[in-house]
C-alpha cells in the first residue's frame, strides 16, 4: 500500500508549526477510507476476498482480480469471491444477526439462517423468506460416508438444531448439501418402524410463512409469552425500525389487550404507543403457541396467552376471537416503511407475511444490513444511506437476489477504496 505524504498543522500555543505526516496515518485517525491511489489493485482483491468467502485469493485470482482492478472491473472480481464456498459462511453470519433476539452473528447455525443460504444459493426470490412454504435441511445422500449417515439419524430436522450444527462444525462448504423441502415433510414425526406422521398440531400449509414458521422463530419469539414478541423482532430487525422510533400514542387503541394495564396517565402517554401497534398485528398469530420444542397450532380457538385478565377486566381491553390482524399506524408511519394501503389487514399470519414482505423497508433493510456487513460499518452517513436506497432499488429490480444484493453492496463499497 502506497504511502503518500500530507503536511499537517499542529498547533503549540500560539505557533502553527507544519509536520509531515503519512496520508495513512490520518485516514486511520480521522476515519477517512484511504483513496484509490493509496490502495494497491492487489490489496483490493485481498480486501473483497476476506470479506466475501473469508479466505486469501489464489496466485492466480489474485493475479486476474488485480488486473480487473485497475481496468476498472470490481464486479468481475467480487463475481469470482462469490463463486467460492466460504460465500455461504458470510451469508450465515449476516444472517445470524438479522435473526436473533441478540444480533449476535456466533449463534448456533439453524433452520431460519440455512433458509437465508439456500435463497442466496439458489437465488430465490427473497420475499419467500416469508412467504414460501419450503424450509432448508441438508440431504445426507449428497454427504459421503459415516457423516451422511449421521445426519440422516438426526431427522426430522425441525425437532432440534443438531444436523445444522453438526454440518456448520465439520464442513466447511455449508451450501452445496442443502435441499429445499415443504416445511411440513420437515416436520412428520418419525416413529419407531422409521416411518412418518403428520403432526396434528403443527402449521396448516395455508400459514406456513418462510422463516416466520422456522423452529428458530418459533422457539425465541412465540415461547410463552403473549406472541407480540415476533411482531416486534419484525419490525426492528426485517424492517430495520425500532419501535420506539415510529411510537404513535395517537394511534387507535382499540386492539390492546386485556393485559396491559390502563394507569391513564402511563397508558396514555406511553404503553398505547407501542401497543396499539403491536395487539393489532400480532392478532395474526393468535392461533400459534411454540412449547415442547414444537409449534402448536388450533384453529378452534386462540391460545389462552391472548386472554390474560379477560375474566378478570373484561370491560377493559379486546377480547381476541379469531387471527384477523390489522394495521392503525397513521398515514407517517406507513409512509416510512412503504406499507401499502391494499396490505392493511386480514387474518393469519400468512396474510400479514405477504405485507410485511411487500413493503419498502423491507429490501431496504436487507440492503442495509448487507451494506453494513460487507463495508464493516456501524453507523451509516448521509452518502451511505443514499447508496443504500441505491442499492435497495437494485435488490428489488434483481428479483430479490440475495447475491446479487451482496456482488452491488461489496462493489460500491471497493469502489470507493
């Protein structure tokens, strides 16, 4: 990497003497990207290919991505980095973050993150994430010897994260062996002759939605609780909006349940805020449960976590009947997250899935993510956050590409150096 040259001003009490400082050196203490001139062709090809695959370019793809370099095609070079196995390990990781409670990207591999890798795979349209009816598990006839067999002995996958974990741990290509399959197959119990049952009480196929339905989901945001909990993780982590940043507490209250208390001058001025939002939309779930490792579902009647304290006050609050979900965010909000009118309200998860996926913030948010991850950069500028509605626009005209998305994001990041 060249070292260019800068004099730079310090000052000692009334006198401005001049220093002469490496150019480097000031980018690194004042957060500046080094300029093109100041990045080697080479140290760029190895740049995207640690952040792409996480591993070092051959001599000879370190040789052709130095010459696309300074020709000018940084998309040819990102193209080969994605190309590599150790791509799929990148995915993951972004994926990890996007889908747990912690944002912690070092959590056991599972169910919700291989739905991510298989769609960026295959290049499924990303909206299925949400919407499709199919999962990702691993074929153990595509895993030679003693660890195919291994696998095969810890279906059905959805009943326990083992086959993922074991994969993450002893390969380390994680995309080649997975297979899309209906998440209902996934979930047959096996029974002790090796032949398979339907679940009773698992999800119906009319409301199998994509990652929404994983066993991962099930288990961090529909356990115990009140199931407002995925409604929340929705909106903070595939719509990128924390609540507490479109909290409305003119918004009709109508939906909130019996078990939030009505203090007036708390529940006025802040638990109708959230809340109104949030009872409204989770009334999609209101047939779901997620105990003994299994979801639970019962079109009969809502699960009893929707009735707290409905005997108790029931004057006070809504009396939750069936799954029909609604949307009372005011005109602003669903103007920040590009929620269309059409998309409003329905019943069951499925229905308010399809919303949420046909949303803008919704590739906003992945292209924002994917940004952040292949830049390595916490906060966003104003410049950033105009590329990425750049590159947002992109994902959507690409089909939803989850590739595609990470080939654009890498290159407008490169581009920069």
């Amino acid at each position: 990497m060249a070292f260019w040259l800068q004099h730079s001003p310090v000052h000692m009490g009334r006198k401005t003497k001049f220093i002469i400082v490496p150019r480097i050196v000031l980018a690194l203490l004042w957060g500046f990207q080094p300029s093109a001139q100041g990045t080697s062709a080479e140290d760029i090809v190895r740049l995207i290919y640690k952040r792409l695959p996480g591993d070092v370019p051959t001599s000879t793809e370190l040789q052709l991505g130095a010459e696309d370099i300074r020709a000018g095609r940084f998309e040819a070079v990102v193209r080969r980095a994605t190309s590599k196995t150790g791509f799929f390990r990148v995915i993951k990781e972004w994926a990890s973050v996007l889908t747990n409670v912690g944002t912690d990207a070092n959590v056991s591999y599972n169910e919700m993150s291989a739905m991510f890798v298989l769609a960026a795979r295959d290049g499924i349209d990303a909206r299925e994430l949400l919407t499709g009816k199919w999962t990702a598990t691993y074929n153990p006839e595509l895993i030679q010897g003693v660890a195919g067999r291994v696998i095969e002995e810890m279906y059905p996958a959805r009943t326990n994260n083992k086959h993922y974990a074991y994969v993450e741990t002893h390969f380390s290509d994680i995309g080649s062996a997975l297979q899309k399959i209906n998440q209902r197959t996934a979930t047959k119990i096996k029974n002790t002759d090796d032949t398979f049952t339907d679940d009773p009480s698992e999800v119906p196929e009319a409301e199998i939605s994509g990652i929404l339905t994983s066993r991962p989901a099930g288990e961090e945001y529909l356990s115990a609780g009140t199931n407002r909990r995925l409604i929340r993780w929705i909106m903070e982590h595939l719509l990128c909006t924390p609540l507490s940043s479109i909290r409305d507490t003119r918004e009709p209250d109508f939906r909130v349940r019996h078990d939030v208390a009505r203090e007036p001058g708390e529940y006025n001025n802040n638990c109708v805020g959230c809340h109104a939002k949030l009872d409204s939309q989770a009334g999609a779930l209101a047939y779901f449960d997620f105990n003994s490792n299994r979801f639970r579902y019962r079109s009969d009647r809502v699960q009893n976590k929707y009735l707290q304290n409905a005997d108790t006050s029931p004057e006070v609050g809504y009396n939750t009947t069936d799954d029909s979900w609604l949307n009372v965010m005011r005109d602003y909000n669903n103007a920040r997250l590009g929620w269309g009118s059409a998309d409003k309200e329905g019943n069951g998860l499925a229905s308010y899935a399809a919303a949420i996926a046909s949303t803008e913030a919704y590739p906003k948010c992945l292209a924002q993510t994917a940004f952040k991850k292949v830049c390595r950069k916490e906060e966003l500028d104003f410049q950033d956050k105009k590329t990425v509605d750049g590159l947002a626009q992109e994902f959507v005209d690409s089909g939803y590409n989850l590739k595609e998305l990470f080939i654009q994001a890498t290159v407008k990041c490169m581009e920069k150096l």
